[in-house]
C-alpha cells in the first residue's frame, strides 16, 4: 500500500489564554485544546474536505501541516516527511491558500508578487519566468498580469493567491475557506478550478476547509466533520449523509385519496407522515401532497399500487437524499 500523502496520528494542538484580572494579580491562564487527537489519511491525488463551524479546529490543523505551526503532541507527514523533524522539505513540496484576500502586496502587480514568491520559494532562477507565466495562464490572468493588485476584482485577487499557492509546484495543497467572501458567480468558477485543472488535470492533492456544506458535496472526495477539535464522522460525502441521516424524504402528489387515506398507507408501511395538504392550485381539493420520512425510495412503487388498487393514482414523486447539511445539523444538534 502506498504513503498516504498526509497523515496524522493522535494530533494535537493547546494554546495558553491568558485573561488579566481587573485590579491586582497575575492573569489568569487557561488552556484551550484547538485540536484534539486527529487522525487522518489522505491519499495521493484526493480531494479531502475538512468540515466544521468556525472555531473548529479547521485552520489550526492546516497551519500544523504546512509547518507554520509546531503540534503540541502527536506527529504528522506529509509524503513521509516529518512536519516537524523535517519542516523544511516539507514546506518545499506544500503551499497554502486562504481566503479573505490576504498574503498579497496591493501595490505591486501581478506579476511582481508571483516573482517575489518564487524568490521566497526558492525557484531557481531559470525557472521564475516560465513559473510565472505558466501559473498566470492556469488560474486566466494573464492580460492582467501586469496591473496592480489594487485594481483586481475580489475574483481575480483570489485566483492571484491560487497562482502563489502554485508557484513552488507543490505536491499538497491547503485551501483554507478558499470562497470566503466570494460572490456566488466567482465561487463557482473557482471551485471548478480547484476540482478540474488542480485535482483531475494536476494531480495535486488538495485538502480543503470550509463551512459551506454545499461546496463540500460538490467537490469532495472524502470528507470528515470535526467539531471542537475532534473528528466526529468521516467518509464520501454521500456516505457520510447516509451513515448519519440513514432515511430519506419522499414527497408524493396524489390524486383521488383523502387524508385519513394517505396517512392509513404511511401507517401499513411503518412509515412516519411529515405532513398532507391539498395542493394550493386544485380548488376543488381533489389532489393531495404528502411527505414521508421513509427507510429508502422503495416506497415510491408501492404507493403507486396501493393508491391504484384503490381507484387513485400519484401523480407525481419526488426523492430528496439525506444531504451533508443533514448530517452536519444532527451531530451538532449531538
């Protein structure tokens, strides 16, 4: 089996707060566990969402992996490389990006904060143009590479800081809440970015950080939800919603049954009624919308027997699978 190409064992990570008292006295110290005995493994070529609210511990594992951070305990690799004992191999094959904007000079342009991160990296010389100009075209800002930063749109600064997150042709990369901010139209370019030409076309693999449930489910290989510093789930996205939310929602337009009818078939199946309403556009009362919290979508055959052999028909059916927001709303909720 091949090294997984991050890894962590039993992570963790305390910080000293320190809150001064009113008057007189030594402040008072308290330790905060950021993150909590973390294990992880993410293959070569993944793409790994790592989920949770703010406060989570999200960013502080991040930071730990890319070396900017020192664990207080356990140990990590990246690529087998130890993040501490071999911090600077590792920081020559990892790169991060953040969201909000930052980690760019406004007053130079594009290209001048491309080469001065390539000096920062270590490019050699004879490679920083070709670098530059390469990275420049992957993220589309090549004929605005010579302008100020200043006078980037929120889009373009932070596919500006995909290209920086590039320039050292990292092998891992960490995409700290990259759309934060974003407009929704620029998320999605930017996601299909990430997904396409970082992950299909590069190969890279890529660890992503996010609150937005949504972006996960579209761009995830695995993910796993972390809550106060401990992984709660992990999995594909699909299975973490079925792992946790394991039943589906069902919602059935029927003609020809009443009431009493509809939840006498969710009671012969076993199966919980949300709720029946006559549909708004049918005066006449004649049509019925049920939805039903059912074990799989098996029961949408069956209701159009039952409701047949009983001179009504459904007229339509629709299926919503457990979602990732599912999931995440019934840990917190634990």
């Amino acid at each position: 089996m091949s090294t997984p190409d991050v890894k962590t064992e039993k992570l963790v990570r305390v910080y000293e707060s320190k809150k001064r008292r009113p008057i007189i006295g030594a402040p008072k110290i308290t330790l905060v566990v950021a993150v909590d005995n973390l294990d992880l493994e993410i293959p070569q070529g993944e793409l790994f969402g790592l989920l949770g609210p703010n406060g989570a511990g999200k960013t502080t594992t991040v930071k730990m992996l890319s070396t900017l951070l020192t664990p207080t305990s356990g140990r990590a690799w990246i690529r087998g490389l130890d993040v501490t004992r071999d911090s600077q191999k590792v920081r020559k094959i990892v790169n991060m990006v953040a969201g909000g904007e930052r980690m760019l000079y406004y007053r130079l342009t594009g290209r001048e904060n491309l080469n001065y991160f390539a000096e920062l990296y270590d490019v050699p010389s004879s490679q920083v143009t070709r670098r530059v100009n390469d990275v420049l075209r992957r993220v589309g800002l090549e004929e605005r590479a010579d302008e100020e930063v200043e006078k980037y749109s929120k889009g373009m600064k932070q596919r500006l800081q995909i290209a920086r997150g590039l320039i050292n042709d990292p092998q891992v990369l960490f995409l700290d809440e990259p759309t934060i901010g974003l407009d929704v139209d620029i998320a999605k370019e930017l996601r299909a970015f990430i997904r396409k030409q970082l992950v299909e076309e590069q190969g890279k693999t890529v660890l992503l950080t996010t609150h937005y449930l949504a972006e996960a489910e579209e761009l995830c290989d695995r993910a796993a939800f972390i809550f106060k510093g401990k992984i709660a789930a992990q999995g594909s996205p699909s299975e973490l919603s079925k792992l946790i939310v394991p039943r589906v929602t069902i919602e059935l337009t029927i003609r020809g049954a009443a009431e009493n009818e509809i939840r006498a078939f969710a009671d012969h199946l076993g199966v919980k009624t949300i709720s029946v309403e006559s549909v708004e556009d049918d005066p006449s009362h004649f049509r019925k919308r049920a939805i039903l919290d059912a074990d799989s979508e098996e029961i949408i055959p069956r209701a159009f027997e039952y409701f047949h052999a009983r001179g009504a028909s459904v007229v339509s059916a629709g299926l919503r699978q457990p979602s990732l927001e599912d999931a995440y709303l019934k840990l917190a909720g634990k």
